[in-house]
C-alpha cells in the first residue's frame, strides 16, 4: 500500500484512528479524564495506533503530529463535559 502523501489525507487518517479509539474505549477515556491519568490508561491502545499511523503516512508528515493534535481533538475536547481537575 502506497504511503500517504497529502496533508489533508494524513489528517483524515490520524482523525480515523482517533475516532476508533474513542468509539471502542469510551469508558476508559472518561475514567482516565476523571482520574487525570488518560494517556496513562490509554498507552497502549495510542501506541498502536500511533504505529498504525506512523506506517501510512510518509515520514515528512509523521512529523507533523497530526496524530497527536487528532487524539487531543478527539479524545479530550470531545469529553469537556466529564468532570476533571484540569477543567
């Protein structure tokens, strides 16, 4: 499978993987909100991903974290409404 080499496609990727990480660790994402440890609690399924991520795209745009701006949108913008000590 051809790398990925537009911006906009590597953005729709990271955005994916982020999606699938939110849709099938929902109550783990809102437990690690709550106790201020979710990337602690979500290491190894945003590893995977990451390593999901890092093999699709080339590596001048895997270094432009969108990856991590799409979990940051995703997984922690969404749930602003769960309750945090960092909110």
């Amino acid at each position: 499978m051809p790398l990925i080499e537009t911006e906009e496609a590597a953005r729709r990727l990271a955005r994916a993987i982020a999606s699938d990480l939110s849709l099938y660790n929902e109550e783990k994402i809102i437990q690690g909100i709550r106790a201020d440890n979710l990337f602690d609690a979500l290491t190894e399924e945003v590893e995977e991903g990451r390593a999901l991520y890092r093999s699709r795209v080339s590596p001048s745009l895997y270094s432009k974290n969108f990856y991590d701006r799409a979990l940051i949108d995703i997984l922690v913008k969404s749930k602003g409404h769960v309750p945090s000590k960092l909110w």
